[in-house]
C-alpha cells in the first residue's frame, strides 16, 4: 500500500508540473528508485509513464506544429526517431552499476538546464540567429539521444535547441518540442520494452497518477500567472535530489 501510494502520488505530481512548467521526472524517476525499482528499469518506466502526458500536449499544441525556417518537419521529426533509438539503445547497453554512477550527472544536467533555461530561451529568441540544416540536424539529434537515455531536463533542452535553430514563435517552438517528445519517447519505450526494462505493475499506479496530474494541471496551467515559484520549488527538488544520489553513489 505504501509503495502503491508513493508512485501514485510521484505520478500525480510530475502529471500536473509538466502540464504546467515541466520537471515531472525529478519526482518518478526518485520515487520509483525508492521503492526498488533497479535504476537503468526505473529510468525506462517513469519515460513511459510521461508518453500519454506527450501524446496531449501534442494533440494540444496541433495547430501550431509546423517546421518554419530551417530543416523541415519532416526531417525534425526523422532527426527526433533516430536520436530516441539510439539513446534506448544506449541504455540498453549500460551496465546497472555505471548508470547508477552516471544518475547523479545527469540529475545535475537536467536541474541546471531547467533553471537556466527561461534566461538562454530569452536571449536565444534576442539574438536571431539561424544555424545551417546540417548543424541543426545535429544539436536535435544529440538532444534527442540525451532524450532517449534520459528523460530528465529534456523539454527545455529541446527549446533551447528549436531556438538556436532559429524558430522565435514561443507557441511553434512548444508545439514542435511536445512532437519531438513524443515520437523519440514513443521509440525508446518500444525499444525499452521489447528489451525487457519495463516495471508493468509500477507502471500502471505511476501511469494513472501522471494521467490524472496533467489533466488537473493543464487546467491549473491556465490559472497560473507566475511560474518562478513553481520554478524555484522544481529547481530545490531537483538538487535535493541529485545530491542524495551523488551521496549513494559516492559516498
């Protein structure tokens, strides 16, 4: 019951902050480790648990889902698959114990990403600038194999990437970052559960919450004028977090 009650309410909470602001991840990922997930397993099932969020954000942001300049969608998009596969693959090949000394790094990635990014999204948006197709190709992929391996930090990652491409419409650039989501998401789950990373019962009590948290948060979400606090709040548990890690893993 307890464990039960714990990934519910991880799910719940990382349903509606990525409904609202993002950062879901530094909730399910730490909770389903707590109550015994293995580390490389808990990774795999809190990145299914956050699809269906994806997949409405998507159907949500439909309208406004279009390349503008640079690579086409098309290309953004087979740019997204191919990143998700190889990070899976990644994954899949990274031994349980490296990955639980990698965890604390990537906790760190994702924490500073996500604080820093309304301040790069802000001056990359100032700036204009455009990059050639062959190295915007390349940042997505790089992003999207991050993406695969690890969920954590990824939306603003892929913003800060859309706006070094050089999309400047807020709403585009949201659009095209659920997308990318998505589909490098949806590959890595396939490829996570055809490999067998896959915790089915610990999913289903996170699924549900996640499920039930962005329906309660995309409504909040529409409510909420100021997000520095929720933003403060997600930064703390972010390195609460990471620093518990680094003390397992090497203290």
């Amino acid at each position: 019951m307890l464990t039960t009650t714990i990934l519910a309410l991880a799910g719940f909470g990382a349903g509606a902050l990525n409904a609202i602001a993002g950062g879901g991840t530094f909730l399910t990922f730490p909770a389903l480790v707590w109550v015994g997930v293995p580390p490389v397993m808990a990774n795999a099932t809190a990145t299914f648990a956050a699809l269906p969020g994806y997949a409405g954000s998507t159907w949500a942001y439909r309208r406004d889902i279009e390349a503008g300049d640079g690579p086409s969608l098309r290309a953004l998009v087979a740019t997204s698959i191919l990143g998700g596969i190889l990070g899976a693959l990644l994954l899949l090949v990274t031994p349980e114990d490296l990955f639980a000394g990698v965890i604390p790094w990537l906790l760190l990635v994702a924490t500073l990403a996500f604080a820093a990014g309304p301040a790069l999204l802000r001056g990359l948006l100032a700036s204009g600038r455009h990059l050639p197709d062959a190295i915007s190709l390349t940042l997505l992929l790089l992003v999207s194999i991050y993406g695969g391996y690890f969920n954590g930090g990824l939306g603003i990652l892929l913003l800060a990437a859309f706006g070094l491409i050089g999309i400047s419409d807020l709403h585009q650039m949201n659009g095209l970052k659920t997308l990318a989501s998505l589909v490098l998401s949806a590959v890595s789950v396939v490829t996570y559960s055809l490999a067998g990373l896959i915790d089915w019962s610990a999913l289903v009590v996170t699924g549900l919450g996640c499920a039930a948290g962005g329906y309660v948060g995309a409504h909040m979400a529409r409510k909420v004028q100021d997000l520095s606090l929720l933003r403060t709040f997600i930064v703390t548990v972010g390195l609460v977090t990471t620093i518990v890690f680094f003390a397992q893993a090497y203290g």
